[in-house]
C-alpha cells in the first residue's frame, strides 16, 4: 500500500511539474485579458504563482525523496559490501 502511494504521489508530482514547465507558453504573457480571469489573477506574479509554485514545491519535494533514497541505498550496500 506504501509503494502504491509513492507511485500516485510521484505520478501527481510528475503532472504538477510538467504543468509549471508548460504554463508560461499557454498564456500570452504579454496581454493580460489572457490571464486576468484564471485563479490567481489579475496579476501575472499570481497566476504564475498558483499555477506553477505547485509544481516547483513537487520538484523540490520529489528532489528531496530521492536524496534520502539514495542515502538509504547506499548506506545498505556499504553495511553489505
């Protein structure tokens, strides 16, 4: 049940990320009717804040899954080697 978890949390994280890296070439960021209606509107700063801060706080927190998992491993294969 864990690793299945994992596995829908990292899906999740993976589509945040990949939705922050595409956002900024959805909307004309050069003309505000464009954005001013989305969440986070009027302004540019809050709309890219609410559509692309998610997906950098799921790169961190994905980067930071797979630091401790590394740490992990190979303190395992040192205790074993």
């Amino acid at each position: 049940m864990k690793k299945a978890l994992g596995a829908v949390g990292i899906l999740f994280g993976l589509y945040l990320i990949v939705r922050a890296l595409l956002e900024p070439f959805v909307i004309d960021m050069t003309d505000p009717a464009t954005y001013q209606q989305d969440w986070g509107g009027p302004s540019l700063a809050g709309v890219l804040l609410v559509h692309c801060g998610p997906g950098v706080a799921a790169a961190v927190l994905i980067g930071l899954a797979l630091r401790r998992w590394r740490r992990r491993r190979a303190r395992r294969s040192a205790v074993t080697g």
